[in-house]
C-alpha cells in the first residue's frame, strides 16, 4: 500500500521545501514523492531535493501550465494512489494514512478527501472569525460536503480546495483524462467532476488533511484573461458525454447556467479586487440573470467581496 505525492512546482523555491517536508514527515512513510519542475527559472528543484531523500524524484519539463504538470506526474507516479499536493501548502502528520485507509476501505470509490486550515505566507494560522466578510458570508447556508454519486453536486460547486486534500486512484486519474490543458481556469473544479463521472468519493468528516496556504493574487495583466477562461472551462465540462451519463438534461442545464452564473461573479470579485467596483456591476448583474432564484445568495457573496475589499483599503 503506498501513495505518489505528484507536486507541481512553478518558481516554488519559497515554499516547496515545506511541502516535501511535511510530505516526509508523515506517519506512514510508504511514499514517493514527483516534483514535478514546470519551466521554474529559480532554485525549485534543488530545494526540492535538498534532502537526498532517495524517494524524491524531480522531473523537469518546458513551462505548460499546473493541468500539464500534475498529468507529467501522473504518467511519473509508481503507485495506484496518488495526491496532488501544491507547492505552496502542507500536508498534516497522518493525511496520507486517513485518506488512504478510508479510499481502500471502498473498493467502489475512486476518491478520498478531507478538510483543510489556512495559512499565510509565513505558515502562521489564519481565521476569518470576527471580520465583516466572515460575518457577511456566515448569512450564507453552510456547505454540507457531499459523499457517494457526487456529480452533480460538484457541478454545482467545488468543495475541495485543491488536491492536497484528497487522495485518488491513477487508474480513474488515467482513465478521465481529467488534467486537461484546454481548462485553463478553475482545472481542479473540472479534474474533480470528470473523475465523480467514474466512481464514488469518500468524505472523511472532522479531518484535517492540508494546510492550505493563502498566496496573493497574480499580477492585473493576466486577470481578466483568466476570468473569460472560466466561462470556457465551465462549457467544457458540461459538454463532456460522461456527464450527460450521470445527471439529467434539465438538471444539467440548470446546473450549467448556475455555474456560468459563478462564472460572472467571479469575474464581478476580480473587479473588485482590483480596484474597480463600478466595473464589476455589470458582471454580478449578468450572473442574476443567469440564476435568478439565486439571487440571495449571489447577492451575499457579492457583499461579501465588496466588505473584504474595504477592508483592505481601510
């Protein structure tokens, strides 16, 4: 039993050496670790392998982005069982143990994930407890995760934060095709609802597996680009045959324009935060006419953008 840590790295050399510590640190040490080094034009892959941990593989390829990287290491990984683990954040002790143990547990299921704590770029704790946003966003219906046949409640919504919190089969992984240049934003959303179209996901309720480190954002030349790429991951997901498979024609095309509906105020939060309030209107406006029963809840999210925004400012 053991499990490939695939860890794409772009420029990572800050904070990849904490990743593969906290990957070497674990309690059960069958594991390897890939690092794979995207086009990095820092000192990634020596940190990387600065232990001489013969478990450590570093491979190297032109720089094509985080889908391109985790599907390198996908094809590098030795193991069944694979989690896919950012350069920037940290697994706990005993992640890879619970989250394998629950996945072989249910021969059915294809994915194993759990929760997640915040930290900023000095690996200190954070808590959104008492801001405004917080306060904003507490008026929302809190997310039940879901487990069993999830597909279309990750249609719906992404409810893990990234792949640090799971552990996967390779086979499903290989089979979906789920690492696919063409999404260019939102990749982790779209891998998880192509790989629920081939199994079943475990949640592991009240376990941390990952602590998730909050990184600011990218520079403003490349924000906009990003946003018009989330419309079109969301089309490609839905137009995938295997998803017609699981969730009905209505169903899906509700689902659809909710998630174009996200889309849009995702665009509406990249105004903002960029300092372009006026300019975000138009977008959240789009998103209500995409969703209109939605309206209190994209309303609140949208509140709370604008109540983190001020926040910064003050």
């Amino acid at each position: 039993m053991a499990v490939s840590v695939v860890i794409p790295a772009y420029n990572a050399a800050a904070f990849v050496g904490e990743a593969v510590a906290s990957v070497l640190a674990q309690t059960r040490d069958t594991f390897e670790i890939v690092v794979v080094d995207d086009g990095s034009t820092d000192a990634t892959a020596a940190v990387a392998t600065a232990s001489g941990d013969p478990r450590i593989r570093c491979v190297r390829q032109e720089n094509r982005g985080i889908a391109a990287a985790r599907r390198t290491g996908t094809d590098h990984a030795r193991h069944d069982l694979i989690c896919y683990l950012d350069a920037d954040d940290r697994l706990t002790p005993t992640a890879l143990a619970t989250l394998e143990d629950a996945l072989r547990a249910q021969p059915e299921a294809v994915l194993a994930y759990a929760d997640n704590v915040r930290i900023d770029l000095a690996g200190r704790p954070l808590t959104r407890e008492g801001s405004l946003k917080a306060r904003v966003r507490g008026l929302l219906p809190r997310r039940r995760r879901p487990s069993g046949d999830v597909t279309a409640a990750f249609l719906r919504e992404n409810h893990l934060v990234n792949g640090g919190v799971a552990v996967v089969r390779k086979d499903a992984v290989i089979a979906t095709e789920c690492w696919r240049e063409s999404f260019e934003v939102s990749e982790d959303w779209a891998a998880w609802v192509l790989l629920s179209t081939a199994g079943r996901f475990v949640r592991v309720p009240g376990f941390v597996a990952l602590e998730y480190r909050v990184v600011p954002g990218g520079s403003s030349h490349t924000w906009m680009s990003k946003a018009a790429g989330y419309g079109r991951t969301v089309e490609q997901v839905f137009a995938d045959p295997r998803i017609a498979l699981c969730v009905p024609a209505r169903e899906r095309e509700r689902l659809r324009r909710l998630r174009l509906a996200h889309a849009q105020l995702y665009i509406a939060s990249l105004h903002v935060n960029h300092g372009d309030v006026p300019g975000s209107r138009a977008p959240f406006l789009a998103a209500l006419r995409l969703a209109p029963l939605q309206l209190p809840q994209l309303a609140l999210r949208y509140l709370a953008v604008l109540a983190a925004h001020r926040l910064n400012r003050a």
